[in-house]
C-alpha cells in the first residue's frame, strides 16, 4: 500500500470517534452558500407541498406513520407484537400476548374510507383488539360472560388475523417472495431501476453462510437474465450483506474472513460482470467497516474484474468519517482504473451504533448526536461524490425533500447520478420529482419470506418513525413545511454541542465516571492484546496452598488493621478507591493478558470484567461518602433528636467464582473497604 493510501486510510481510522464538535467544525465549510440555500429551500418547500397534498397510499409507512405513529402505544404494540409473535413458539403464550398488546389499543381512530384504516388490515386490527377487551372484561353480567367465550372460541382466529394483518402490512415493503416474481414486478414499474436485497438476517453458522451465498448467486443470474438494457451501474442489481455470508465477520476473525469470505465475494463479483449487472456491498455496523473496506479493496484490484464498473459500495453519512470513506473510494477508483458506484445514505443502524459504544465504554460515539449534523455530512459526502463524477457513479438513497433538492443543487447540469428511495417509502416524493424532470431513481426493493422480512420491517419503520424524520413529519400535518424543509445550518446550535441528552458513555451515570473500554474492532487494539497474551504466556503464577496458622496469623494482621483503617476519613476511603479504579483502567491490557490465559476468557469478555472491577471501585466510592459522611437524621417521635451513623463491622473475606476472577473479587473487596471494614 502506497503513502497515498495509507494516509486516506489513516484518516478513516482516526476519524472514527472524532469530537463531534470538531467533525462538524470540518463540514460547516462543505455546505452550499447562503444564495444556493434559498434556492434548495425554495425547490423542497415545492416538493414538500405536492407530497404533503398527495393521496396517501393506503398501505405505505406515510400511511402507518400517519395514524398509528410509533409514539402511541398502537404503533408500539404493533411493532412489539410484529416481532414477538415470530418467537413465541406456542399458542397460549401468544394468544396471552396478543390480549396484552391489542386490548387497549384504539383501533377505530378514523373511518375515512380511503385511508389506511379501510382495509383489510386495519379490520383485522379492530377485530383482534376488541376482542381482546371482550376477554378481559372484568364485570360478570350474562352477556360479558358470552363475549369472553366468543373471545376465547375466537383466539385461534385472532392469532391468524393478526399475522394477516402484519403481512398485509408487510407485503409493501417486499416485492415478492422469489427472484423470479421480483423481477417480473420490477419490469411492471418503469422508469424505476431496482436493486434486489436478498432477506435474512447475518449467518450465524455456516450452514447459513452457505444459504445466503446460493441466494445471491440466483439472484444474480435471474437479474442478469431479465434486466434492461444498459451500462454496468445503470441495469438493475442484487444488493449484497457481508455478514450474511460469514458468521464470523468480525477484525477479530480478519485471517478467516479472507480466506472464507472473500473467494464467496469474487464468485459473486464474477457472476454479475459476466451477466453485465451491479452489486451493491450494503454498509452495516461501524465496527465492520474497516473491514469492509480492506474485503471491497481486494475485489476493486482483482484483474479478473477489470473493465466491470459494477462493484458498489453503500456509505453511511452519520458515520463522522463518511468523508473520508469518500476520498478513499475516489482515490481507490482511480487507482484502480474502475468508475465505483457509490450508494449515500444516511443509516439504518443510529440507535444501535449509540447503545453499542455506550455499552462498550468508547470513548465517543462513530456517529453524529444532532440529526442536523448528520444532514450536514451527506450534503458535504455529495458534493465530493458529485465532483468526482470520473470516479464514481454517485446514488442518493433519500426520502428527505431538502436532500433531494440539495443534491440537484448540486449536481447542476450533470446527468451522471441517480436516486434511491426503499420500496414502500418515498413514493409520493419520487412521482413529484419525475413529473418535474428527468432523472434516474432506483427502488431498494426486498426479496424475501413474510418471517425473513418482520426485522427488516420493524428497522425501517423504527427509522422513519423517530420524531426527527422526514418520512415522520411529513405525515404529520402539525409540522410546518417551511420548518420541515429548513437549511439543517440554521438548526445547529453556537457553539456547536452534541445533544445533550446523550451524553459521552464516559459520561453516562451523572454523579460518577464510567470505566473507558477497549475498541476491539481496531486492528491495532487486537494487536497489543495478541502481543502482550503471547509476552506473558510463561508469566502464569502457581496456587500455593496456606497452612491454618499462616492463614490466622493473616487474619490478626487485618483485625489491627481494621482499627485504623474504619477510622479513615469516608472521603478518603472513597478517593483510595477511586485510584484504584483509575489503576485499573490504566493497566487494563495487563489485567486483560492475565484473565484471558488464566480464565481462558475472549478478549471482549476479558475487557468488560476490568471495566466492571473500576465501576465497582467508583460505586462503591459515591455510596460511602453518601452514607458513611455524616449521621443520617432518622424520626423523633416524641420530640427526640435521632440519627443513624454507619461504621464497619470488623473483618471481611471475599471468595469470587472461578469464571469472575476480578470483578465480582473486586466488588466484593470494594463494598467492605467502602464501608471501613478490613
């Protein structure tokens, strides 16, 4: 790898938990100018205005969204009970669910017979539900006692017109359930182009890999059998998941992955230049990017694939280093003399990535806070993609008014690009904008059973269903246009802050710090633990048994101990524990080496044990100062003054499982040091 690459690819790394601050700080200068502002303002207004007054499809997710919104306790019982009822293997359990979702549940909201509520569905919906309060009625007069037994006659039917009514919801966001039936569907639906995305979730065994792999591989010969004539990226497309086609596709398992995954992904690179069609490497979880990126690096210098221009590759703009990823790719397709479609999006996976880096005690999140920010990324990642029309192939996946007319801004009179908007989403938008002018527009249309498609369902509808999105609020008569189509500039706050409400997982308890993690999906982390377990692997110390006086001459020693040590100050008790937590948070590869050849424990495992020892310290540290600091004041029924002062008790032994060597250990020896014992 050249200096060029390896400095493109540094910044990727270094980007990944970049200071939001600073990352919006960087993209503030990428955005269009005050005088284009307007003019994009103008064009969205426009656009918001035809979809706004359109006809809403009675079954899309503007539709879903407009009358049972996913914060009201219908659109959450809905997508609970869509998911649930595919893992409750037996009847009774899921009869008890359904009562519990559908009873109080106002099923009947709007009886405008054109909308939503009309069909089949819906009906389904209102049935189940007053079903459901018939069952659970609590009076006991003859004719509730006759609705309880038509409820119960009726669960088996209940059970069924439920699952009806989600996969008569569902059916409009699948475009079939084979290839075959999905491109002749496809055919029925010019101008649009599609991209097929094969269903499922990622591989959990072989076996499944192995699935995945012979459905890609068929849809692709169907798609290249059946698809319009056209130039690589311009045909119709099979969208393809990573993990779906390894179990294991993680930098943990890099060796593995290359030599499993990779000669899957040049089969089906292979298939789709000989068929003269496209695939798309679908972005997913930050963690896999790198990774990602080193696999679609391989198939882009593949002699074998020279002269295809068909190898795309999805990049997610909330990521804060989505522009990088874009110089990358750039400078990768130039090197590699091919033209890369680049398909933007903003991302499916917000909410995750949040939990996950709070879960894992990063040190910052691998996306942006502000929903604004993130609009901020995909205007710069556009422009730059628009700018290197030699390079890439750029499409917009967007259903956002203002990022459609920002990306015609944009392009200006280039014809070279195309936008995507999700099968069952969108629509109205994308008929206003054809009917305005010619430009190209792809459907992401998924392939798939009814089971394989409720999480993908329940994902997309969670995404368009937040508060801040588009697809939400344009649903919502309430939100005005000119506030829904605002220059996202204006909606940042000065000096830009990440939105408090989501603090720093470091940050994340408010009266105490929580231990920092190891990022395990960075090679050079991977590499440090890899290095210091094969340092020590000779280091291992031997269990020496005690002899019954050793072991009571110990305990002496920490009974005169005791006497100083319970009258330490509280606070500074607490503040030895609370260097003992920063100790171990600074020797945490140390501690990580001796669990994992000691424990025999993953290194994911091994790091969450250090982390939870230094939480311990810090707990334990705060509930002292405010329990041992001073005497609690306590009722004085009779006019007496009473208080509860807390001491230690003497002398404390601490026996951990074999399977928690230090945390429960260190907890355990905390709690007692804490509270002034020894």
């Amino acid at each position: 790898m050249d200096l060029q690459f390896q400095t493109l690819r540094a910044a990727i790394a270094r980007d990944h938990r970049l200071e939001e601050a600073e990352a919006v700080r960087r993209l503030r200068a990428a955005q269009p100018d005050d005088a284009a502002s307007r003019r994009i303002t103008a064009r969205a207004l426009a656009l918001a205005g035809q979809v706004r007054a359109a006809p809403i499809e009675p079954l899309s997710a503007e539709s879903f969204l407009r009358h049972y919104g996913l914060s009201t306790r219908e659109g959450v019982a809905l997508m609970c009970l869509a998911e649930a009822l595919l893992r409750v293997p037996d009847a009774e359990t899921a009869d008890a669910l359904l009562r519990e979702k559908l009873a109080g549940g106002r099923w009947a909201a709007g009886e405008d017979p054109g909308s939503w509520l009309a069909n089949a569905a819906d009906w389904a919906l209102m049935l189940t539900g007053t079903l459901a309060r018939w069952h659970d009625a609590a009076d006991e007069d003859p004719a509730a006692q006759l609705k309880r037994a038509v409820a119960r006659l009726g669960e088996p039917v209940v059970r069924g017109a439920v699952r009806q009514a989600m996969r008569i919801l569902a059916e409009q966001f699948v475009l079939a359930e084979s290839i075959e039936e999905a491109v002749e569907r496809g055919k029925a639906r010019a101008p649009y182009r599609f991209s097929y995305d094969m269903l499922g979730d990622s591989s959990r065994t072989g076996e499944d890999a192995g699935r995945y792999f012979e459905s890609y591989a068929r849809a692709i010969r169907v798609v290249a059998a059946s698809s319009r004539p056209g130039r690589d990226f311009e045909r119709d497309g099979v969208s393809v998941k990573l993990s779906a086609l390894h179990p294991r596709f993680e930098e943990a398992k890099r060796a593995r992955v290359f030599a499993e995954l990779l000669p899957r992904l040049r089969s089906l690179a292979r298939l789709a230049r000989d068929g003269g069609i496209g695939i798309t490497i679908d972005a997913e979880e930050s963690e896999r990017l790198e990774l990602t990126l080193d696999l679609f690096e391989a198939l882009a210098r593949d002699p074998a694939l020279d002269g295809w221009n068909g190898l795309g590759l999805a990049v997610q703009a909330y990521q804060k280093r989505a522009p990088a990823v874009c110089e990358w790719l750039i400078a990768l397709a130039r090197d590699a003399r091919r033209r890369v479609p680049v398909r933007l999006v903003k991302g499916a996976y917000w909410d995750g990535e949040v939990k996950r880096a709070q879960q894992l005690g990063m040190a910052d999140y691998p996306v942006f806070t502000r929903k604004a920010a993130t609009d901020l990324c995909y205007t710069a990642c556009a422009a730059r993609l628009l700018e290197a029309a030699d390079a890439v192939y750029p499409a917009f996946a967007s259903h956002n008014c203002r990022g459609v007319a920002t990306v015609l801004e944009l392009a200006g009179e280039r014809a070279e690009f195309e936008f995507q908007r999700l099968l069952g989403m969108g629509g109205a938008l994308y008929e206003a904008l054809l009917a305005e002018r010619t430009v190209a527009c792809r459907v992401y249309a998924p392939v798939g059973s009814f089971t394989d498609l409720l999480p993908y369902l329940v994902r997309r509808l969670l995404e368009n269903g937040a508060n801040t999105s588009f697809v939400h609020q344009i649903a919502d008569p309430a939100v005005a246009l000119e506030a829904l189509v605002a220059d996202p500039l204006g909606l940042l706050p000065e000096p830009y802050a990440p939105e408090p409400r989501i603090p720093l997982p470091r940050r994340l308890i408010p009266d105490r710090e929580l231990c920092l993690g190891l990022d395990l999906s960075r090679r050079d982390v991977l590499a440090a633990l890899r290095e210091r377990v094969a340092a020590d692997r000779h280091a291992t110390a031997a269990v020496k048994p005690i002899s019954p006086a050793a072991l009571e001459s110990a305990l002496a020693r920490a009974a005169r101990a005791f006497e100083s040590w319970s009258r330490t100050p509280v606070a500074e008790r607490a503040a030895i524990l609370e260097r003992a937590a920063r100790d171990f948070e600074a020797r945490m590869t140390e501690l990580v080496s001796l669990i994992v050849r000691e424990g025999r424990r993953t290194f994911a495992d091994a790091v969450s044990e250090v982390r939870e020892a230094a939480d311990f310290c810090r707990y334990y540290a705060l509930e002292a100062r405010a329990k041992f600091g001073r005497p609690l004041a306590l009722p004085g029924p009779a006019g007496e003054s009473n208080a509860l002062a807390l001491h230690g008790r003497g002398v404390f032994a601490c026996v951990s499982p074999w399977n928690f060597p230090l945390s429960i250990f260190a907890g355990q020896v905390a709690a007692a040091l804490a509270a002034g014992n020894a």
